[in-house]
C-alpha cells in the first residue's frame, strides 16, 4: 500500500538528486508546460499572429505564477491575463474594477518626470509609490531577464 | 494635528528622531555653569554636558524645535509652577531667541538663570503651556509638533514618568519629550541612560522602536525624517536597480531612471520577438523533437515513430505532387522544407557537418541539424530508395520528410538554393 502510495508521489518528483527548486527551474518548467500545450493545440490552423500572442501570453503567465503573490507586478499581472481569459470565453466587455485608491499623477510631484512612464511599463505600476515602484521595476526586471534567456536558449536549442 | 504626527510616524514606517539628543546635549553643555546649584538631582546634565565634546563646533542652524519646546518646559519647571503666567512666555522667548543668536553656548544659560527651583512641579505642568507663544515666535509646521509634544506630555506623564527606561512612545518626534522627561524628576541613572546612549548611536538600552540618528547640523524634525528617510531608501533602491541594469555608467538620476526604463522596454520586446520567432521554427520543431526522442528511443531502427503530421505532410506532398509539381513546391516552401535527392542531400550535410561554427552563426541552420542528417542517412538505408529515385524525393520510408526537413533547413541556412534538375526550390 505504501509502494502504490510512494509510486504515485514518485512520478511528480524530480528525478534529479541535486534538485533544488529555485526560481529560474520554476520558470523553465513552466513555460515549457504552456509551450507544450500550445503545440498540442497546433493542429488547428492558427496564424502566426495569434500564435505570437499566444506565445507571449505564456511567457507572461509563467512569470507571473512563477512569482506568485509575492510582488505587486506579478499579481497586477495575474489578474490582467484572467481578465483578459474571461474576455475572449465570455466576449463581455463589462469588467468589474476594483476600487482603488489611485493618487493620479498629479499629485506626486516630487516623483521625476519619467516616473509616470515607468508606471505604465511595469503591471500594476499605477497604483504604488515611488519607492515601491523602484523595487517592483527591480525584480520585474530580473523576471523579464530570466525569461527572455530561457526563451532565447530554447530558440538556439530549437534552431541548431 | 498630532494625527498628522501619527501619519508622518506611519508612512515613515515609525522612525523617530534623536537629534534632538544632540541639540539637547548642546544646550546641556552650556547649562552646568548656570545650572550647577541644580546639578544634585540633574546629575545627567553633567554627564550629558560632560560627554558632549563637540557641542560647541556645531551650528545651531538646523537645531530641533521641538528641543526647544521641551527645553522650554524644562524651563517652565524649572522656574516652577508658580512663576507668573505672564512671565514665562517672556522669559522662555527670551531664552529662544538668545539661543537662536548666540547659538548653543550660553544662550540658553543665559535665559534660563532667571528660575532656579526644583523641578518638582513637573507633573503639575499644564497642558497648554505656551501653546500660544509656540506658534508666536516659530511660525513652522513645527508648531504642530509641539501640540503632540504636549498632548505627548498629557498621555504620557501620570504613569510613566517615573520609568528608568525610555517609554516607548509612538509619536513622530521623541527626542524632545523623553530627555525632557528624564530631565523632569526621573531617577537620574535611568534618565541618563537615554541621551547617552542615544547619543552613542543606541546602544544596549535603545529603545524598542527603531531610531534614525540624524547627522549632526541637520533638522530633525519628523517631516524632514521621513522625507529623508524616504530619500535615502530611493536611493538605495536605484543603487540597486543601477546594478541590473548593463549601461550603469550614469552618476545622474534622472538618466539613470532614462536608463531603466529603455532597459526594460527593450527586455519586453525581445520576448515579442523571441515568441514570434519561434514561430519559424514551430513546424521544423514538432518533427524534429518527436524524431530526436524516436531516435534516443529507438536506437538504430532508423526512423521508428513518426509523428502524425509528418505523415500528415507526407501525404499532403504526395498528393500535390500527383497534381503539379509546383504546387507541391510551393506548398513545401510554405512550410519551410524543399526536395532534393539524396545525393546532395549527403553530400550538404558531410559538408556543413565540419564547419560548425560558420553554420551556426548564420542562421543558425545547419549544424546538429546536418548531424541529425547524417544520422538518419546512416541509419536509415532503404533499398526501395532505388526505383523512386529518379523522382528526387527520399522515398525512405517515414523518415524522408525529415532529411528533407533538416536538410533543407540546413541548405537555407548556408544560402543553398539550386538542389534540383527539374524544379528546384528551397
């Protein structure tokens, strides 16, 4: 009984002695996982474009369940691509906003003049200040970084 | 008004000033020669004043209000609380404004001679004491804080005066009330344990609640602590974010900031990119991941299970191929692939087996793929290959429309483009 039991548990651990879970394998097993699901699907006749997007989505998406709740972006992003999954199944356009206290530009003038353009890069950057804004940009930044290597890496490992 | 005090300790995350500590030790230093017939219960004056060397080289210019204030009560309890009402005011202003001319050294002395009498009056301080003359000579926020001061003085005295320790206040500004506390009839060891080891930078007896030690000359008042609290943590967050970024050569912040935001501008497009170019490679990339596994799997049996759009290609080939050859053509170079016959097929991937490098970085094409190639030349050898073979199409079973997959991927990465006798394409 504990054999079955271990054999079930066996099949979702990872066969590699020196595993340790940090972010970046995180990362890669997840984008992998919806890189797969989007070939799987394949056989329906996609254009590049939605492809693109689709791509892209997963890209996001597996930054963003990578860092889970622990910042502000990834969690501005979470709720954007299920927002923007309701949309495409449901075709509703009417999306319930949460009411937020949002200080509008204006009224930070202490902030630098590009601040409010950072505000617009980085998800979920409206509504914070300045200097949890900084901090956010920092590790979205990180996460973009590791991303783009991961996904530059399997296009090499693809192409060649 | 002491909620703004209460905002400004929240917002700041409950930092609270000790350089009143310095202007107090300042003003102590000055006080022993006209305060010494009070030194018996104030022993930590002359500890204070003692231990505070530099006072003197300090500029007064930037000195605590809020020290000032409980300077000021310190004066008004000293003097007592039966001093005429009309008096204090007069005497505390003159004290104020001989300080702020003369700076630390004697002006408070000086108007503080007047009153010399035991601070037993402390608790009997009225909370309204020089509310008014607070906001006379010193029209500044800091008129605020006196009223949290004493608001402070109201909550705070009847029970904890009397405390050894530092009470923990939750106030913005504590430096003022709690030497001034001290000073107000609290056991002298217990009370000299707070400017001392604020002073010394918070040593075993600091208090609970984190204390910003403010450099010497500058204002210590809760707005000018949180703000600068707040700037320096900007800072050290744009130090690190000046790490990330590669271009950090900028000493500027605003070009910093320029900087960040190209950076990572630039990180989302590469991912745009990088999603659309894999695109290229999504119809090569199906084929060549199931042949790769069938090929790890299978050993030597050549090419053992093909995939279902391979066939699906295959098929679709064959069919064209019936109709128009052209179309055939065309339909392969929609997908990226080309015919070519098995010759040159061998004979392009033994050549773009050995230059690796030069293959890779010009498209990216050639060389594991001429591997794969050659792999499944290898391994793979058919012997209905002959009958077909004036058809220029690998007839090796499944694994025809992969060579001719690799192959041609490899041809077009080298710029190959005349394969054929009849129709060439690629």
């Amino acid at each position: 009984m504990d054999q079955f039991m271990d054999r079930k548990n066996y099949t979702h651990r990872n066969p590699n002695p020196n595993y340790t879970p940090n972010y970046n394998s995180m990362q890669s097993l997840r984008f992998i996982q919806a890189l797969a699901r989007i070939n799987r699907a394949a056989p329906k006749p996609t254009t590049p474009s939605r492809r693109t997007k689709q791509i892209r989505r997963a890209a996001y998406a597996s930054m963003a369940y990578t860092s889970g709740s622990r910042h502000n972006w990834s969690r501005a992003l979470l709720i954007r691509l299920r927002q923007r999954q309701r949309l495409r199944s449901l075709r509703l356009l009417t999306v319930r906003r949460r009411v937020r206290i949002v200080t509008p530009a204006m009224s930070r003038p202490e902030e630098p003049a590009r601040a409010e353009t950072l505000r617009r890069l980085v998800p979920g950057g409206k509504s914070m200040e300045y200097c949890n804004l900084l901090e956010e940009t920092a590790d979205y930044m990180q996460c973009l970084r590791s991303q783009v290597q991961l996904m530059q890496s399997l296009v090499d490992a693809f192409s060649s | 008004m002491s909620a703004s005090l209460n905002g400004n300790s929240a917002s700041s995350g409950g930092p609270t000033g000790t350089g009143g500590d310095d202007f107090f030790d300042q003003m102590l230093s000055s006080l022993p020669s006209t305060w010494a017939d009070l030194a018996t219960p104030k022993s930590p004056w002359d500890m204070t004043g003692a231990t505070n060397p530099a006072g003197s080289g300090e500029d007064c210019g930037g000195y605590d209000e809020s020290a000032l204030l409980a300077s000021r009560l310190r004066q008004h309890q000293i003097s007592g609380s039966g001093s005429p009402a009309g008096a204090k005011p007069m005497m505390l202003h003159q004290m104020l404004m001989s300080s702020a001319g003369r700076g630390p050294g004697g002006g408070a002395g000086g108007g503080g001679g007047g009153g010399a009498n035991d601070p037993s009056g402390f608790f009997a301080l009225p909370l309204s004491l020089g509310r008014d003359d607070v906001e006379g000579p010193f029209k500044s926020p800091n008129g605020t804080g006196a009223e949290g001061l004493f608001n402070g003085y109201g909550g705070g005295l009847p029970g904890a005066a009397q405390a050894n320790s530092q009470p923990p206040f939750h106030h913005a500004q504590q430096g003022a009330p709690m030497p001034a506390q001290n000073f107000g009839g609290a056991p002298p060891s217990g009370g000299a344990q707070a400017p001392v080891a604020a002073a010394s930078g918070g040593g075993a007896s600091a208090p609970p609640r984190q204390r910003v030690r403010a450099r010497r000359g500058q204002a210590t008042d809760p707005h000018s602590i949180a703000e600068r609290l707040r700037r320096e943590r900007i800072a050290e967050r744009m130090k690190a974010l000046q790490e990330l970024v590669p271009n950090a050569n900028k000493t500027d912040k605003a070009s910093m900031l320029d900087e960040i935001i190209d950076y990572v501008k630039f990180l989302q497009l590469q991912v745009k990119v990088l999603s659309m170019s894999r695109l290229g490679g999504a119809a090569a990339v199906a084929p060549l991941v199931a042949n790769m596994s069938s090929e790890g799997q299978g050993g030597s049996n050549g090419a053992g299970g093909s995939d279902s759009s391979l066939t699906v290609t295959e098929q679709q080939v064959a069919k064209l191929m019936e109709e128009d050859m052209g179309s055939a053509m065309q339909y392969l170079q929609g997908k990226g692939l080309c015919l070519m016959p098995i010759s040159l097929a061998s004979a392009i991937s033994s050549a773009t087996c050995h230059p690796r490098p030069s293959v890779s970085h010009l498209a990216g094409g050639g060389g594991s793929a001429a591997a794969i190639a050659q792999h499944l030349i290898q391994s793979g050898p058919n012997p209905q290959a002959q009958p077909n073979n004036n058809n220029h199409v690998n007839p090796d079973g499944p694994s025809s429309p992969n060579l001719s997959v690799l192959t041609a991927q490899s041809a077009m990465a080298n710029g190959n483009a005349d394969s054929h006798k009849d129709s060439s394409s690629a």
